[in-house]
C-alpha cells in the first residue's frame, strides 16, 4: 500500500466514523477514536455485506457510505455492550 492509498484510507475512516458518530447519538470519540471506529467499521461491513449477499458498487462515494454502514454497526454494538 503506498502512502496515497494510505491516506486516502485514514480519510475515509475519519468521514465515516464522523458520519457513524452523527448517526449514532452521543457515540463520538473525538477525530482519533472516529478514525478507529470507521476504519473498523470499514472491516466490518467488508465482511457483513458478502456474507449478506450485498453490494453498494465501487468508488470512493460507496467505500464512504459502506465504511459508514460498518462504523454504525460498530457502534451501537459498543451501546448494547455498555449497557450490559
């Protein structure tokens, strides 16, 4: 992975993980901790959606959309643990 790639990666997290955390209510952890939740996130939904069978398409629009999706899933996981 070169450092373009890199990068455009870490960027892609921090917006997801944003956009997890707007979604999400009260589950921001700062531009760190939103770039860890849509990084993972990322990793989650690239191994939920094709054990579902789902595809949101390519581009750097659905990497954001489905990074977010992850990030989302990840969070409230992170709620219901909390909880517990």
């Amino acid at each position: 992975m070169g450092i373009e790639s890199l990068i455009i990666f870490l960027i892609i997290g921090a917006i997801a993980g944003w956009l997890a955390g707007l979604l999400v209510k009260g589950y921001g952890f700062g531009v760190l901790g939103n770039i860890v939740v849509g990084i993972v996130g990322a990793f989650i939904a690239g191994w939920l959606f094709p054990a579902l069978g789902l595809s949101l398409g390519t581009g750097v629009v659905a990497a954001i959309i489905h990074a977010t999706i992850g990030a989302v899933v990840l969070l409230v996981l992170i709620r219901l643990i909390k909880r517990a």
